[in-house]
C-alpha cells in the first residue's frame, strides 16, 4: 500500500513515524512525505544564538497530556525530556500598568483557596464577591455552545473573562474568549458545571482526587529544544520517502488512486493519502475532488502571531526598583491597550535556557484581534517591543540579541460551533475512500495533541485495506 503523507510538521512526521515502525514490523506500506518548505517541523523550530536556546514556536507541552512523551520514549529519547522548573511558576498580569501575581490557588481561571484571592489586587471587590458566591452554583447543562468568555462571566463576570480568560486563551490558542466555543477549548469546565454547578467546588473535588505521587512539572520540553524531538523522528524515517521543497498543488482521484500533484505538473499515486497541513491548505488541494469537504475545512478560521526573542546580558539590566521580575513571565489584558500579548522570562521557566546570569525574554504579538502585526517590519516591530518591556518592566537597556518569527495563519481558532464543524468535517472525509486528516484543526492544538492527530491517521489508513486488494 502506497500512502502519501502532506506536510512535514510535527502532526505529518508522527504520522511517518507510525508508518515507518508499521513498515519495520512487516507492514506492506510504503510512504513519502512531501513538506513544502526545506526543513522538517513546521512551527517546531530551535535555534541557538550567544548560548541562549531560542524556540521560535512552541517552546514546551502540557505534561498531562501523554503522546508527546510516550513519543519520546519510542524514539528512544525520554531521558533527554525536561521539566519546567515548577518552584518559580509565578504569573504575572498586567493591571493598570503594573504587573500583579497570579495569586495562589487560582487553576487556571478557577479560584481554590480564600485568603490568596480575599487579598489579590488582581480583582475587585465586586469580583471577589462574586467568586464567593459562585461556590452555590447549582448543576447547570448546557445546550448548546457559547463563546468562552460568556462561559467564564456567567460563572465570575467580565473582569475575569478581561483580566484572566482572555489573555490566558490567548496564549494558548492566539484567540479571542469572546470567539473561542467554550465547548471545544474549556470541555472540563462543561463537565464540572454540569455536575457540581459552582467550577470552584468541582475543582477542589478534582484536587482531591489527584494521585499523591508528587507533582509533576506543569511543562516539559526537551534538553536541546523543541526541534529535537522533530530531529529524532526525522532520523527514524526512510530518507528517500522524505521530500522536502515539494510544494503540493491539488488532488485528484483517479479510479482507486489518488493523484498528488506538485508543482512542475508531476504527478505521483497512491492508495492513501494523509493531509497534515492548516485547514486552509487542505481546502484548496480538495477543491475539485472533494468540494463540500473542502468548503467545510475552508470555513476554519487562523490567527497569525509573531515571537520575539531578547537576549540581555547579565549587567544589563537590574529590572525595576532593582529588583528582577521572577517566575515564568506575564500576560498583558487587552483592555491594557499594549501590543505585547505575552512574555515569558525563558531563563526562568526551563533550565539550561541562557548562561548563568543572562535574561532570554520571548514575547507574544498578534493573534486574532491584531492580525497587522505580520504586515510591521522587524525595525518597528522591535522598537514596539522595547518600547513596551520598558513600560512594563523598566526594561531599558539594550539587547545582546533579537530574533523575530512570524508565524502566519498557523493557529487554527476552535471558535463557537467548531465540534460541530468537525463532525461535520468527520462525516464528509469518511465518504471519501483513503483519506485521512491530521493537526491542529480538529481536536486539540497543542503538541500532544498534534502528534496523536498524526498517529490516529497513520493507524486508521493502515487500516483500512486497499480497494483495489
Ligand atoms: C508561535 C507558536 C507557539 C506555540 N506554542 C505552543 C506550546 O508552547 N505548546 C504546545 O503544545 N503547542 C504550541 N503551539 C501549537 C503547536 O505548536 C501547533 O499546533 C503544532 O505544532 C502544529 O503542527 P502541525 O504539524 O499540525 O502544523 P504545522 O507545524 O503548521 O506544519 C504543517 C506543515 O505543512 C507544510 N505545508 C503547508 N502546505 C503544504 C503543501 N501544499 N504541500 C506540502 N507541505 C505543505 C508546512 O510547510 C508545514 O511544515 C504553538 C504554535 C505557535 C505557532
């Protein structure tokens, strides 16, 4: 069985990785994997410059989720993960210009312990009132969906959804709570609702439960950096079923075959075809084989984001009232009015990071309320930066160095309607023989859930048996 695999990023390599193991296990599989750019990984990508390790996209995943890790110990590199260094996992938000800690207890937007959030300068009085007697919410059920934000102020009001939800969605999605469907990007927060009421006795209830083998980091990365783990996949694969440079430019079918078409009219077929690109990319190459497929892939929104890296070095900067800003760094409220939507004091959050002493900031720009910021040039977009990290931090001396990524439409946005949407999406490839999907449009954006799309793809065309056998 021949199976073509579109799209090199971490979703495409791990479903090449499934194959590969399933062709070394006896498998009558052969693949190729074409990837439009140069290199393998998509938006994983390190680098380093003056010591300092940069990610340029992601730079770590969440830990409870298992398929990046289990990964890693296929591939036999699990004692190369990292843990985040938990003992300075505080959080910042910036609040009329000043940067106020997350307080204590709060999981994620949900409060748990009374003193830290009586005594927070993060909330109101009217806020905190209202936190308190969200402890009485009575089971609630949902019927249908609703935008995140609207979720969150039923529960703890707009300042929440201002000061917490917003900013925290739009770290890890680069959107907008009032757009985000809170059934597909807070599910948990559903489930607690429908069956305790109030989130903050649901959430104290799951605490409660948590197996006591002592907690794990919040993050893991890798030693050497995201790129490494595209880097050890990428070394497990056949090197003649790679094609990097290999833009393609439509399917088609032909009989039982698919017909992958890229640029310079050649033409190549297979049995089975596996698409791992944005939504967007797998419209268009769908257009005339599969056009109501297409038009619902095409209906999946992208926000585009930039990071910025900035190296200091460590007499540069004494930060403000000469006291550094500790923890893993600080989001920034819209209603703040700033640029910057996130900053992470990478020095702080993994080991191993910068030299002893040096500052490797990483801010976060764009996203779907400011998608110009791709259209700005380095020189301004540098100058924003800086203008705003003195704002904020009293950050004023000059960076050793600094490296800008521009990441555009690679954030699929799991807005209001999306499971549906993806139901619908499930629905439609069913019916179109030898087709499966992979990445971050459909069930999670993160890594781990990346490489599961990946896997589950590589699994479910194994599968299925050639027509023509
Ligand atoms: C800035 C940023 C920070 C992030 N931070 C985190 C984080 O900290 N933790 C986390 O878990 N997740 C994070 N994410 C999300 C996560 O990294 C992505 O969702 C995931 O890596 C997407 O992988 P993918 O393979 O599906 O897509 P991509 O990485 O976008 O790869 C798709 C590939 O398809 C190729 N392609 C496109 N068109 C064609 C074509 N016509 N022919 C051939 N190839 C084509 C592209 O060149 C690309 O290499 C972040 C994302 C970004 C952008």
């Amino acid at each position: 069985m021949k199976i073509a695999i579109i799209g090199g990023g971490i979703s495409g390599l791990s479903a090449a990785f499934r194959l590969e193991r399933a062709r070394r296990d006896g498998a009558d599989v052969r693949y190729t994997l074409f990837e439009a750019s140069d290199r393998l990984g998509g938006v994983l990508r390190t680098e380093r410059v003056d010591g300092c390790l940069i990610e340029a996209g992601p730079d770590s995943f969440l830990s409870e989720k298992q398929s990046a890790a289990e990964l890693c110990h296929e591939l036999g590199i699990a004692d190369q993960l990292v843990g985040s260094n938990d003992a300075h996992r505080r959080t910042y938000i910036l609040v009329k210009g000043r940067l106020v800690e997350m307080p204590d207890g709060l999981q994620f937007m949900v409060p748990t312990k009374l003193m830290p959030t009586i005594m927070t300068p993060l909330f109101s009085w009217g806020t905190k009132l209202r936190m308190a007697r969200e402890v009485f919410a009575r089971p609630h059920t949902s019927n249908g969906d609703e935008s995140a934000a609207a979720f969150v102020e039923r529960h703890f009001g707009s300042e929440v959804v201002d000061r917490l939800a917003d900013p925290l969605l739009a770290g890890v999605y680069g959107g907008s709570a009032e757009r985000l469907s809170v059934r597909a990007v807070l599910p948990r927060f559903l489930d607690m609702e429908a069956k305790y009421g109030s989130l903050s006795r649901a959430m104290l209830a799951a605490m409660k439960k948590r197996p006591a083998n002592g907690p794990r980091p919040v993050f893991t990365s890798m030693k050497d950096g995201m790129q490494q783990l595209v880097d050890a996949v990428a070394a497990q694969l056949d090197p003649d079923a790679i094609r990097t440079g290999a833009r393609i430019k439509a399917l088609a079918r032909e009989h039982d075959e698919w017909v992958v078409l890229r640029e310079y009219s050649t033409a190549y077929r297979f049995d089975r075809v596996i698409l791992a690109t944005p939504a967007y990319i797998a419209a268009g190459l769908l257009r005339t084989v599969e056009p109501r497929l297409a038009g619902v892939l095409g209906e999946t929104a992208y926000s585009s984001s930039v990071t910025v890296a900035l190296g200091y070095a460590a007499a540069g900067y004494d930060g403000r009232g000469g006291k550094r800003e500790d923890g893993f760094g600080f989001l920034v409220p819209r209603s703040e009015g700033k640029r910057l939507l996130a900053c992470t004091f990478v020095h702080n959050k993994f080991p191993h990071r910068a030299p002893e002493g040096q500052l490797l900031l990483r801010v976060f720009l764009g996203g779907s309320n400011d998608a110009e910021v791709l259209q700005i040039p380095d020189e301004e977009i540098l100058r924003t930066v800086r203008v705003e990290l003195r704002q904020i931090l009293g950050l004023t001396a000059e960076p050793a160095f600094s490296r800008i990524y521009r990441w555009e439409r690679s954030m699929a946005q799991y807005e209001v309607g999306h499971l549906e949407r993806v139901a619908e999406i499930e629905r439609l490839r069913a019916g179109a023989p030898g087709l499966a999907l992979a990445g971050n449009a459909y069930r999670g954006i993160g890594v781990p859930d990346c490489i599961k799309s990946g896997m589950d793809a590589a699994v479910e065309t194994l599968r299925q048996q050639p027509a023509n056998a």
